[in-house]
C-alpha cells in the first residue's frame, strides 16, 4: 500500500477509537434509570428523583413499598457508565385509613337511688313486776280427790295485765299451770289438799315462763284480785264462799263448804276440794315477768 493511503487510514482509525470509547453522558444515564424505575413493579408507584454528575447517581424521593428503595438502587447500579449510587430514598408506610367512627348510645342516667329509711325504733322490753296478781279462769274442773301433783291444767286469763297504764297481756291469753299438791280427804282423818302454780302464759304465740303462787279465789267479771287469808276452819270457808262469783262460779262456795281455807298457797279443808270450770283464781308473781319484743322465735324471760 502506498504510504500516503496507510497514513490516511490510520487517521481515520484513531479518530474513530475515541468515540467508541466514550461513556453516556448523565442525562442519558438519568433517562434510563427513570424510564426503568418508572417500567419495574416493585418501583413504578415510588416517587423517585434521579440526578448523576460524572456518573455519581444520587436517588431521592419517597417511595410506600419497602421493596422499592432496594430495587431502584438496583437498576441504578446496573446502569452503564454508573460510578456511583447515594440512596436517599426514604420508605413510608402507606397511611391505615382511620376506623370509621362509631357512636356510642347516650348513656342512660340510672334513676336516684330511693331514700333510705330510717332504722324503726326497737321497741323496749316490758317488764311486769313482782307482786302483780293474774286472775285466771279454769277452763277444766280440778278436784283434790282426783288430781296428782306434776298434773298440768290450762286457764284463760280473766282479767288484762296493764302495766303504766297499757294493757301487756290481753285477756283471754292461755295460762298453763300444775297440780303442785293435792291429797284426798281421808274417810276417818286427815284434811284434803290441793295447791296449784301457774308456770306459763302465752302471748301473740309466744310462750313465757311464770313464777306465780295461788292466792285464792278472785270475783269474777268485777276484776278484784283479792287473795283468801291464810288460815283453816269455818272463817276460812265462808272467806272463800263468799269471793264467789254468778254463773257456774256460784256453786263454788257450797263446794268448798266451811272448814275449808287456804294455807300455805295451797286450798286445805275437812271436805274434799272441788274447782269447777270458770273457777276463777288469783296467783300472784313471785318474781318480775319480762315480756321480749321482736320476733316469734324469741322467748320472753322471767327474772330471778
């Protein structure tokens, strides 16, 4: 080859080398990475910037994917003429849309509470004192031929028990008692005997116990309490005889007759002792009667 043709060609190859070898220039490098972040899934909804000097690529932006900032730096770096990469992407989560809002029901003010009421007074115990006379009304015979001591007999109070001038016990209460004594007359000696105690009364349905000695037959329907003397013979039979009442209290003094008296709490006589129903008898309390108020189940108490 002739040398001003060789020289000619080898210009021609040296100036085209340099253009072969040149590198993309950043607004290239730029374009691309934008066209493939905008292309790729994991980055297309990403708000990414890109900017490259002298292949120094730098990304920002902001992206809701968390898959996003990886994959952009990806297709950043694999981008000819690339240098560099400076992620400054920042990854947000996607906003929660807030729960929609539910109304509560107004709350219903609850009623006021009903006034309470006062605790009611306890009402005091009463107390009926020794020496006060029960009259009681038999409502069987008794007899001193037939009765046993331990024997009970019941009776009816005749007369109400008024205590500070209101009636405690009412009348017609039932009165429970006993045969404390009774002999027979004997047919040749020995005088007829016959002594009763009253030992409960009940009230309302509840039961008391009663510490009370015979006294001695009372008038019936004129609330006397009048107690026989104590002594024998014909003054005391004609006492008894005459504290009789009506009715079928009547006979009681002819029953009794003269000679019969009470001694001792106890009806003593040369005749034997008959006590009709309705006999109407005093007792008098040995000892104060506490009458308990409150319930059924509580029973009232006697005191020593």
């Amino acid at each position: 080859m002739p040398k001003p043709a060789f020289a000619l060609a080898l210009l021609v190859i040296l100036a085209a080398s340099p253009g072969c070898s040149r590198k993309p220039d950043d607004e290239t490098v730029v374009k691309d990475i934008q066209q493939k972040v905008a292309a790729d899934p994991d980055t297309k909804d990403a708000n990414i910037t890109v900017a490259s000097k002298n292949g120094q690529v730098t990304l920002n932006g902001q992206a809701t994917n968390p898959a996003a900032r990886p994959k952009a730096e990806q297709i950043a770096k694999a981008e000819p003429g690339v240098a560099s990469v400076d992620d400054e992407i920042a990854v947000q989560q996607a906003a929660v849309p807030p729960a929609p809002e539910t109304r509560s029901a107004p709350a219903q003010t609850a009623p006021p509470p009903p006034p309470e009421e006062k605790p009611k007074p306890k009402p005091e115990a009463v107390v009926i004192p020794a020496g006060t006379v029960i009259d009681v009304a038999l409502t069987q015979p008794l007899s001193s031929k037939t009765a046993q001591p331990g024997d009970p007999f019941t009776a009816t109070l005749a007369e109400p028990i008024v205590v500070h001038g209101k009636t405690v016990i009412p009348t017609g209460a039932t009165v429970n008692g006993k045969v404390v004594d009774a002999k027979s007359k004997g047919k040749i000696k020995g005088e007829a005997r016959l002594q009763l105690a009253v030992t409960s009364i009940s009230v309302h349905g509840k039961q008391y116990p009663v510490q009370a000695s015979m006294q001695g037959l009372s008038e019936k329907g004129k609330g006397k309490r009048t107690a026989a003397t104590t002594g024998g013979g014909a003054a005391g039979g004609a006492l008894i005889g005459g504290l009789a009442g009506g009715g079928k209290g009547a006979g009681i003094g002819a029953l009794l007759g003269a000679g019969v008296g009470l001694a001792g709490g106890a009806f003593t006589g040369n005749k034997q002792i008959e006590l009709p129903a309705e006999s109407q008898l005093s007792f008098k309390l040995t000892a104060p009667l506490r009458l308990t108020p409150g319930s059924g189940a509580e029973e009232g108490k006697q005191s020593e």
